[in-house]
C-alpha cells in the first residue's frame, strides 16, 4: 500500500474527478492545442521577416550560412551577455523562427536604420565623385569601397546591439523574465546623514577669554558653590561652563529621582577644545545636585581612562565636595583592593552602608569592585560621568559599561530589590512606566575629540542625546569622512622638517639655545622615551625626566609634580601624558616622533595653550612625513601650522659633544641590558 498520494495539478480538466487515462489525454490534447498555436504565430513572423529584409545584403546571408553550418546557437534571448559576445563574433540576422512579436516590431526599427544608412552610402558615392577627378577617381571609387564596407559592419553593429537593447530593456518582448543584469542599473550612492542630535549641536563658543561669563550671570549655581568658586579663583565661566551647568541642573530641577515632566532626563555629550574647562563643566552640576542629599549612596560615577587622570579629576571633586558632607573615593588601583573597600562601605548591624557619595574610577579597577565587592552598590547612581569619552569608546573591548549598566539596573541582594525605587531601563514610555518613582541614569560624556560616528556612539546608549559643541557640523556631513575639531585659541603650530640624526640636536637646541623651557616632549613609545632621556642626561646642561609606564604611579606621580613645580625643564614622555593632564605653565609642547592619529596630534599639543592662554607646538618632520602629516592636520580643521627651519649652521658646535654623548649612550643601554638579564 502506497504511504503517500502525490496528487498533481492537471488544469481544469484534472479536477473533474475522471481516470487517470483520461487526464492524461486532455493534457496531451491541451499540448497539441499550445503547439498549433506557436507554430501558427512563427509562420507568420517569417512572413513578415522576409517581406522586410529584402535590403539584407548576399554578404549577410552567407555568413548567416556559415553560422548555420558551425552549428551555432543564437538563442541568446536568455543570456545577453552571451548574445552580445556572440554578436560581436558572428553577426547576423536571428533566425526567423525565434523570432517573437517583439522581434518583429525591432526588426522594423533596425530595417529603417538601414535604409537610412543606404542613403548615406549614396550620399558619400555621390560626394567622392564631385571631389575627385582623373586617375584619383579609381583610387577614390576603391577607397569608397572599402567606406562602405566599414559602413557596413557599423550598420549590422547597430542592429545587434539595438537588438540586445531591446531584449534587455523590454524583456516582455521575448516572453521571458531576464534575471540579473545589475551591472546595468546607475547605483545611487547611499548619501549618509548625520541623526539631527550629532548634525546640529547646541554651539560653544570657542574663544575663551572674548566670551567669559560672570558666575552671577549663569543659573542654577548656589551661592555656596559661587563662593567655592571664587575661593578658588574662579570669578568668570568659561563658554563650555556657561553652557552645559544649565542644562544639567535643569534635569535635577525637580530632585533627583526623575526629570522634567516625568521624562527620563536626556544624555548630555560635550565635545570642546583641549583646556576649555569641561572638568568643571560637570564637577559644579553634579556637586549641587546631590548637595542636599539625605543619605549616602553611590549616586555619581566619573570614569577616566589612566589612574592620573582619575587622580586630578577626584582632586576637583574633592575640593568642590568639601564643606557639603560629600564623600569622594578614588578606585584607581593607586590604594590595594582592600584598602579601596573600606572607602567605599562600611557593615554596621550585618547591613552595608556606603561612604562614597562620587566614585571616580578607571575601567578596570571598576569592573574589579563591581564584581569582587558587595559592599560596592550602584542601585542609586543617577550620574555616569565618561571623561575622554572618545579613548573610553574604543577601550569599550573590556565591556565595563554594561558592567555598570548591569549593576546599576540589576540590584544583587534582596534587600536591595525591594527598595522603594524602582529602576527600567531605557525603554518607550508610558502612563504606566512612569508611575513608580524613578531614578533615572543620566550619562554624561566628555572629550576634546568627541567622535561623530554614530556608530560608535551606539555603544553607549545614550538616551535622546544632546550635544553640545563647538565644531559646525553640517546635516550632509559624511560620518567616514576625517572629522574636524577644534584647536585652542592660543595655539600656535609649527613643524621643523629635519632628518633622523638631527632630531637629538634640534630638542637640546631648543631647550639649551631657544630656551624654550619648560618642554613638554613626546615621543611614540617607551624605549624611545627612555632612549632621549638618557641621551639628554649624558648630555648635560638639562634638567630633564621621563614619563611613562617604566615608571611606577607614584613615580609618575612624583614627576608630574616636579614638572608643574619648575623643577624639570624637560619632560620626555610617551602618550601617557597626552590625554587630559592639566599641567600648569607648559610654554611648548614638542612632538620628537610625529603623532600618527590626529586624535593623538590633538591632545598632545592641547598640553599647552590651556584655560585662554598661549603656547607653541613644534613637531619634528621627516622628509616622507611631510606631506601627509600637514594633509592630517589640515584636513582636521587646524588654523594653519608654520614651518620653522633650524639652520644646520645652529647646531653646529654641539656636534662635537653629541658625538661623544652616543658613544657613552651606547655603553649605558649595553649596561642596563646586561643588569636585566642579570
Ligand atoms: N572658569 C575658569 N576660570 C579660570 N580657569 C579655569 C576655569 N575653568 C577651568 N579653568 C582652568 O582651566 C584649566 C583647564 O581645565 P580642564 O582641565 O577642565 O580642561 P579640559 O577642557 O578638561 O581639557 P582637556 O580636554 O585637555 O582634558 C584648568 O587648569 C582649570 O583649573
């Protein structure tokens, strides 16, 4: 017994229940029927064929003939692109049979053609026999001929190409669907546009000193934080200030717990100059939001890339934080874990109670507390401050943002769960989503070199962003595109081209002659750094150190201090020092190794011409730098960098002394190699 019953469609006939015999007949009799048909409709396109081909040339025909005999297939109607090789090699008339309706009524059109082409064919016998004379006559007559030959071709190339056209544009016409033929349609380039948050920021003012506002004249700041202020001699605010403090203390206008009108309050993102100010930008709205603050809790993290940054930005919290019961701890990996947990939490009665109102961290540090410390809770965070923004974006690989988000959104102890507050994620609201209270998360980002690539920013979650800028950036503004930022008011850029034996010569003599110190010195990695140092010191003359990850935090500490304080004239440093650090008195920042990214060039020379002042930038050129490092520079929006060429004259008499110091130099790294082995 069979398992399954195929049951096939058989036209209207199959369906009147008859034998399987009888269905079979009707289908042949339907088949039969078809093929009269088609033969019916092919005779009487050979009919019209020949009727209208009667201008075909023999020569046509016999290669029609020759074409036959190979056995050639010019059913190309289902591939034009073999129809079209096909053509070029062996052209001829298609077979009268293949043709259809369609064919019939381009054959029409291609038999105008000829006529059309006969007549210039006359034409030109016509012209050659006015013009010419005598025996150029005959040379005339032969040229014409081989003319009209050539005219030939072209007409049957027309034809077939025409042809082809025609299959292609008119696939009707042969009774099949043509697949493919991409390669035809015009592509439009997908135009990409920036969402209207990133193309049209609210703008900040990028000169300093011509658009500094009175403290009095920005709201929201109590009096006690203006006072602060003025303590610490602050008596204007900068434009990125007078801009941003507003708009975040308007989303805490109403508390803490949600924003304005029950909306979750909007992201903020800042993208200003190096040195414009922006710590202050979130260290003063922040302190006054939780100022009246009724119990401690963990309700402001600051997230920065190096422990030195998380060390000067927890000291500007600290000393705004003091004298409003405000506790700062700093988990930087600068203290041992446990030393960092008793900062953060206390056990009193088997309950945890926290000592930090602000948190400022580095990622990993963080991601260690949040995972390894019960005592660490951010069930209460209401602000996640990202400095740097654009670096923390690309160290996003160690996933410490949906750590936070994770901890902040899903409480880990029972007691926790039941509290009071409830916390959603972001999501569409609603009447019934806003009913509990709320304790929304606000972001706030931060960076001289904000990236505008949406993509990237995707990786944060902003809620409905707002950006405040002060680059101009344009809707149609191509996101690939190199972004454009903007340089400090004071700056001043240069590049001194120079070769690779010269550059040791051309940073002494710029300390040494120029006296340009202190130098801010920057180098593209540590052997290097360490390299330069000890050539300066075997040098001599120079009070010089260096500043990387050879150097344990509180060395690096420690030598930052001696810098600011003017006990080091010259700081050679990787890009450990490029981000962020606010070195008071910096003249001239030298980049000794050319940045490769113009993020990079951006935050080193942003070391100097801080808070409205000035300062110089010089970067050393190699010949087969030049080109494509003043390309970068320009195409990133800067002002304009000047080119500063140091005479070989000028370093002339320290050569004797430099040759002797590379010989020395070559003894000391053979020395402290032979010391690590050891
Ligand atoms: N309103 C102000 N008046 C005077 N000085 C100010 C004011 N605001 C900030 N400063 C000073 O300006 C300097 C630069 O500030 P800050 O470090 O916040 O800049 P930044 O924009 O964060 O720079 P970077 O992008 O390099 O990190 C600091 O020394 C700070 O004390």
């Amino acid at each position: 017994m069979a398992l399954f019953l195929i049951n096939r469609y058989l036209g209207d006939e199959g369906d009147d229940g008859s034998s399987n015999e009888s269905r079979a007949k009707a289908l042949l009799a339907k088949l039969q029927r078809k093929a009269k048909v088609k033969e019916q409709q092919s005779l009487s396109c050979q009919e019209e064929y020949q009727s209208k081909t009667t201008v075909e040339s023999d020569r046509v025909t016999s290669v029609k003939k020759k074409r036959k005999n190979k056995g050639g297939n010019l059913d190309v109607t289902k591939h034009p692109k073999k129809r079209k090789e096909q053509v070029n090699q062996d052209v001829s008339p298609p077979d009268p049979e293949e043709l259809s309706e369609g064919d019939n009524a381009r054959k029409k059109k291609d038999t105008k053609k000829m006529q059309l082409t006969e007549k210039d064919k006359d034409g030109m016998k016509q012209k050659s026999v006015h013009n010419k004379n005598g025996n150029l006559q005959e040379a005339a007559a032969a040229a014409d001929k081989t003319e009209l030959l050539k005219n030939d071709e072209m007409v049957e190339k027309i034809q077939t190409d025409q042809s082809i056209q025609d299959t292609e544009t008119n696939p009707s016409q042969t009774g099949f669907t043509i697949l493919g033929g991409f390669e035809k349609k015009i592509i439009q380039k997908v135009q990409r546009v920036l969402p209207k948050w990133l193309a049209e920021p609210d703008v900040i003012q990028r000169d300093i000193t011509s658009n500094l506002v009175p403290i009095s004249d920005v709201p929201g700041i109590c009096t006690k934080l203006q006072r602060k202020l003025e303590s610490n001699g602050i008596h204007h605010l900068f434009p990125v200030q007078a801009e941003v403090i507003p708009a975040i203390l308007e989303s805490v206008s109403h508390g803490l717990l949600i924003g304005r009108g029950g909306y979750k309050p909007r992201d903020v993102c800042v993208s200003a100059p190096t040195g414009s100010g922006k710590t202050l930008a979130f260290v003063i709205p922040v302190i006054q939001a939780l100022i009246g603050r009724v119990v401690c809790k963990v309700r402001v993290l600051a997230v920065l890339p190096t422990k030195e940054l998380a060390q000067q930005v927890c000291k500007v919290f600290s000393s705004y934080a003091e004298g409003n019961s405000l506790k700062v701890v700093m988990l930087a990996g600068q203290k041992s874990f446990a030393a960092e947990q008793a900062l953060l939490s206390e056990n009193r009665g088997g309950i945890s109670h926290s000592l930090a109102d602000i948190v400022v961290a580095t990622p990993g540090r963080l991601v260690d507390h949040i995972n390894k410390n019960d005592g660490f809770s951010l069930e209460h965070l209401r602000f996640l401050i990202i400095d740097e923004a654009d670096r923390m974006i690309d160290s996003m690989h160690q996933s410490w943002l949906s750590q936070v988000t994770k901890a902040v959104y899903r409480p880990r102890r029972v007691s926790e769960a039941v509290s009071i507050f409830k916390r959603t994620e972001p999501a569409p609201i609603t009447a019934a989503s806003l009913s509990p209270p709320q304790m929304p998360l606000q972001k706030l980002l931060f960076s001289a070199t904000l990236t505008q690539n949406p993509e990237k920013l995707q990786q944060l979650g902003l809620h409905q962003p707002r950006l405040f800028s002060s680059v101009h950036s344009q809707s149609t503004t191509n996101p690939e595109s190199q972004e454009r930022f903007n340089f400090p008011q004071g700056l001043t850029e240069y590049y001194v081209p120079c070769t690779l034996s010269k550059k040791p010569l051309l940073i002494l003599h710029f300390i040494l002659r120029l006296k340009f110190s202190p130098i801010l010195c920057f180098t593209n990695s540590r052997e290097a750094t360490h390299r330069l140092f000890l050539l300066v010191q075997l040098f001599g003359g120079v009070q010089a150190a260096e500043f990387s990850s050879r150097l344990s935090p509180n060395e690096r500490m420690r030598t930052l201090k001696e810098f600011e304080q003017g006990k080091i004239q010259l700081l050679i440093s990787t890009d450990a020092a490029a981000r962020g650090i606010d070195i008071n008195g910096v003249k001239c920042v030298v980049n000794y190794d050319a940045p490769q990214f113009i993020r990079t060039y951006i935050h080193r020379v942003g070391r100097t011409a801080r808070a409205g002042k000035s300062g110089l930038a010089f970067t050393f050129l190699l010949g087969v730098q030049e080109k494509k490092f003043l390309q970068m520079v320009k195409d990133a929006g800067s002002p304009g960098i000047h080119k500063q060429i140091v005479m070989p004259g000028n370093l002339k008499s320290m050569e004797p002394r430099y040759e002797q110091t590379l010989l020395e130099l070559g003894n000391t790294i053979k020395g402290e190699k032979a010391k690590k082995r050891v």
